[in-house]
C-alpha cells in the first residue's frame, strides 16, 4: 500500500497540490488495485523526483534568456520613451469644400483619454497615444500603438477574382474638423468618391473612435466584392510576448492566432505538414476581431459582420502580428455605407464586457475563466477601498483564505488521521510482505475502522485548484498591475529583479515564497516509507522556485501570503486537534481500565 500521507498533506500552494493530485491519481487513489510499494515502484518514484528537478533547473534556464530579453527591452524603452507630441488640430469650419492636402500631411484628434494622428494619404490611423498609459516605467511619454506596415483603418478594394488594391496613396483632405472629429474625402483614379468620418469617444467609451466609411462608386467603376479594413499591427513591447495575439470572434466563439502560426511544422508524423507562410485567411463570419499584447488591445467591431478575417505576420521588435477584416460592399452602381468602433486602450474587463458582444474574451482567462471574472470584481472593489494594488491583492488572498477555511481544516485532519496509521500500515506491510493481496484487504479494514478516507484530503485540493489557475489568468493580463509599486517592488506585472549578478537576476519576492514553502512543508506530515516520495516532497521548495522566479510579482505576492496564511492556518488547526486529542485520551484510557475489570470479574 503506497504512503498516503503525501496525497493528505496540505501543501502550501495550488501547483504543488496540483502535482500532489496528479501524482495521487496515478499512484495512491485506487487502492485496492495497487499492490504495496516494490523495489520497482520505488524505483519509478525516484526517478520521477529526479525528473521534476530536472525540469524545474530546464525550465528556469530556458525561461532566464526570454525574461532577460524582456528586461532588455524595457531599459531600452525607458531610453526610447516617446516624447508627447504637441497637435495642432486642424481649425476648420464646420463644413468646407474639400481642399488639397500635402502627400505628408497627418490631422490630429484628440480628448481626455487619448491623441489620435491620422495620415492624409490613404486616411488610415498613424498612431494614437494613451495618455493615461506611460511608454516605460519612469519615462515621460505616452504608450503608443504605432501599427508597423500599414496604418491602422487603412482601406483596400478586394475585386471579384482580382488582387486586392490598397488605398494607401489616395490623398484625403478634410472637409469637417473639430478636436475630437474629422471628416475626410479622397477621389480614386476611376472617380470613385471615398468619405471617412471619426469620432472619438464613441458610446460614452474615451478608449473608442466611432468610424463612418461612405463609397460613392463611379459609372466607371468596376465591381468590388468586398473592401478590407486593416487593424493595424501590434508587438509584445515589454509584456509577456506568449500573449501577443490576433483574436477573431463569430458570434459563438473567439479563436486566437499567436506569431508561432506562421512558422514551419513538421505535423504530426508528418500529417498537416507546412512550411512558414506570411497570412492566415478565415472565411468564417466575424463579429469582431482584436489585436492584443499582455496589457492592451486593438478591437474593430463593425455594425455588420464581416465576412472573413486575414492575420498577418509583420516586422517589429521582438515579432508583430497584424490583421484584417473584410467587410461587404453594395451591389455594382450603389453607394456603400460601413459603419464601425475601434477600441484601442488598455484590457480591462469592466470596459471590454460593456462594449456588448463578448469583447472580454481578449482577457483570455481560460478554462477557469467564471472564477477569474469573480475575483478580478473582487479585486477591483477591494481597491475602491484600498487604492494601493499590493496591498489589494493582500486583503483578496486573505478573503479567499478565509473561505476556504473548510476545506483546509479538512485536508489537515485528514492528514494527521493517515499520519497515525502509518505505522500500523508498514505493520500490515512486514507482516504480509509476500502476500500484496492480503496486504490490501488488511489496509482497507484498517481505514474503515479508523474511519478515514484517502481521498479525503484530495479533494478539496480540486476545488482550490480552479481558483488558483483563475486568479493566475486574471493578473498576468491585467492592464491595473502595469507598473503598480509595491514596497520594494517598482512593477507587479513584472518580476521584482533588485539587481543582477552577471546574467542571473536577483528576486527576492520568489526566494521569500520558497522559504515560506519550506517552513510549509517542514510543518505538514511528510510521507516516509517511499524514498522517491520523500524526494520529490522535500524538492518542492526548489522545484517551484524555479517555476515561479520569473513570474509577475503580483502573483508571487499572493502566493507567499497565502504560505503565511496556511501555515497559521494549519498551527491553528494542528493545536485545536492535539487539544481534542488530549481531551479524548483519558476518555479512551477510562474505558480500556473498565474493560480489562469487567473480563477478570
């Protein structure tokens, strides 16, 4: 019968339980089909403990080159930081005559949120600058979204079975202009007229331009089908680049195409074979479709449906990826009337779920993604009351804590109820070593006596598991982190790097919560019968700090709380049970002394 102790221990965070359970699930729940522990079996539990560090020191050295490249790349931007422009808005009447614009001229919008500058040939969006957003940490400019290649809205004809025709050099002059909206016309070579309209603020939203697309054809004109709409293109910047994504929705479900689409693949055994590409078409309806980085996101979302969706693969700084929907046009001779929102500015879910139709879904909480929800609301109504984010995610790791006080005082009574039968277990085991069968039925008597479950201490650990994983995808995306400080932290969306020492990066936040795992783990019953178990158990400290090293430290934080609060947790627990325990003894002592005098009488 294998140790049980491990699968009862309680660990002191959901990945180590998360290991715990797999593990269990292979070795210790079905108990009556496994026989004790062999020399094979002991064999196959220590080289599973040597695996996991194996693992563990890969995965650091491997994760160490990209972290330091990220870190490359936000000392650069803080250098690089870009200075804020100084518009000029355009000082127009409300409705003039449409006047010749320079090949290089750029108009500007602007409001409280947000500058928006937009070319005069082709009429598409240069750039547009988050106010409220600084480029780098430190740095005085704004974060800018500057699509590479082609401007963001910038227009192009798909004509029936033909190429299609970028609008990128059609002058546009402006024929309405105010601070916050502009009207622009552009004629093409056939004579067909073009009038694009922007708004800013669009539905009570700062973050969003409403945009009006009117194409009036000429008799010369020939058919087009359809006319694509580019969303520009984004990089990672300085974010995790794992999130760097093009994401297109049709109304039921969001797909997500990450830079690594366009690289070659050998298939599986060479099925689905392919070599790199530059574009990946959709031919699916699109509801919307977004661009998006660790903290922000490019969405147009049109009145109509779009007919299909194109991502591309573009050049920037650590890799860019861009994208494309394409919209219907009218019947040949009539005029086509678009109508569309682009939201550029930072995820946060309370903005993104407002917008109507799914929009959040760029969050990309995952498969756990109701419990993220609820503990980015609980997060957030924290911080209304404490605006300082170190200390929100504090009080929310206190709070689920406390719910989950249950669970925890049953997974550490379990515990110490499989710690106590131990020994009869490797009694059982000795006395039947050459019998595995007896061994079973011996073992499963004693926990039926004893009125204790395996399993038992499993199972809570399922359902704390969930909200770790939903709490993980809440606050590695969360845009409120971004440079959020925090005592000695400057970033919780980043790693609390104090310093170096050549190449390797000191975080003292990751060795504070290895030390808080070890004192965990020297707290919890260890398993003592399996060496490879024991192994494994006590390598735990050092195999999730490399795991978790790197990491946003916002996470790190409520990890190493939540050390703090199940170690007082489980001295609470452990105390009040020793306490019952001694009240209980004389009792059973009283009733053995009677016994023993009714059989001499």
């Amino acid at each position: 019968m294998p140790d049980s102790t491990f699968c009862a221990t309680v660990y002191c965070d959901p990945l180590a339980q998360f290991c715990a359970v797999c593990y269990d699930a292979i070795h210790f729940i079905p108990a009556a089909l496994i026989p004790f522990p062999t020399k094979s079996m002991e064999k196959s539990y220590l080289i599973f403990g040597i695996a996991a560090l194996g693992l563990a020191a890969a995965l650091q050295f491997r994760e160490a080159g990209r972290f330091e490249e990220m870190r490359r790349m936000r000392q650069e931007s803080v250098v690089a930081a870009v200075v804020p422009h100084q518009p000029t808005p355009i000082v127009l009447q409300k409705s003039v005559d449409a006047i010749d614009a320079p090949a290089g001229e750029r108009f500007f919008l602007e409001n409280d949120a947000m500058s928006v500058k937009i070319l005069a040939n082709g009429g598409g969006i240069e750039s547009i600058a988050l106010k409220k957003y600084p480029a780098a940490l430190h740095g005085d400019g704004p974060w800018q979204f500057h699509p590479s290649g082609q401007p963001a809205l910038s227009l192009a004809l798909l004509p029936a079975g033909g190429e299609r025709m970028p609008l990128l050099d059609v002058p546009f002059a402006p024929i309405a202009a105010r601070a916050d909206s502009i009207t622009l016309q552009g004629t093409l070579a056939d004579g067909t007229t073009v009038t694009r309209e922007y708004r800013m603020g669009s539905k009570g939203e700062p973050y969003q331009i409403r945009h009006l697309l009117r194409i009036v054809p000429s008799t010369a004109a020939g058919r087009a089908m359809a006319i694509a709409v580019s969303l520009g293109s984004l990089t990672p910047g300085a974010g995790d680049p794992s999130l760097l994504q093009f994401v297109s929705y049709d109304g039921k479900k969001a797909k997500f195409t990450s830079p690594r689409a366009f690289g070659a693949s050998g298939g599986f055994f060479g099925i689905g074979r392919r070599g790199e590409r530059t574009r990946i078409e959709e031919t699916r309806p699109t509801a919307w479709a977004a661009l998006k980085n660790q903290f922000f996101t490019a969405i147009l979302t049109p009145d109509v449906a779009a007919l299909g969706a194109t991502t591309f693969s573009a050049a920037g700084i650590g890799g860019a990826i861009g994208g494309s929907v394409e919209l219907p046009m009218a019947m040949a001779g009539h005029e086509t009337v678009l109508a569309m929102d682009y939201y550029v500015g930072p995820k946060e879910y309370a903005r993104l779920e407002r917008m109507g139709q799914n929009q959040d879904l760029v969050m990309q909480f995952g498969w756990f993604g109701f419990i993220g929800k609820i503990l980015l609301l609980m997060m957030m109504g924290i911080h209304h009351i404490v605006p300082n984010w170190g200390w929100t995610i504090l009080l929310l790791t206190l709070i689920v804590r406390l719910l989950l006080w249950p669970l925890t005082g049953a997974q550490v009574r379990s515990s110490r109820a499989l710690a106590r039968l131990q020994g009869p277990i490797r009694e059982i085991q000795a006395r039947h070593k050459n019998h595995p069968k007896k061994v079973q039925e011996e073992t499963l008597r004693l926990f039926r006596e004893a009125g204790v479950n395996p399993a038992a201490g499993c199972l809570p650990i399922l359902i704390q598991i969930p909200i770790f994983f939903g709490l993980y995808a809440m606050l590695r995306s969360a845009s409120e982190l971004r440079f959020a400080s925090f005592f000695w932290i400057a970033d919780l969306s980043a790693a609390d790097t104090v310093g170096h020492i050549g190449q390797f990066s000191i975080n003292p936040l990751p060795l504070l919560m290895a030390a808080t795992t070890f004192l965990q783990m020297h707290l919890s019953p260890t398993p003592s019968s399996s060496p490879g178990q024991r192994l494994l158990f006590q390598a735990m400290p050092f195999i999730f700090l490399c795991f978790a090293y790197n990491l946003p430290s916002g996470l790190v934080l409520y990890w190493t709380v939540q050390n703090c609060c199940s170690i007082v947790q489980q001295r609470i627990i452990q105390r009040r049970l020793a306490r019952q325990e001694k009240e209980i003894k004389p009792q059973r002592e009283g009733k053995k002394k009677k016994s023993r005098t009714a059989t001499r009488h």
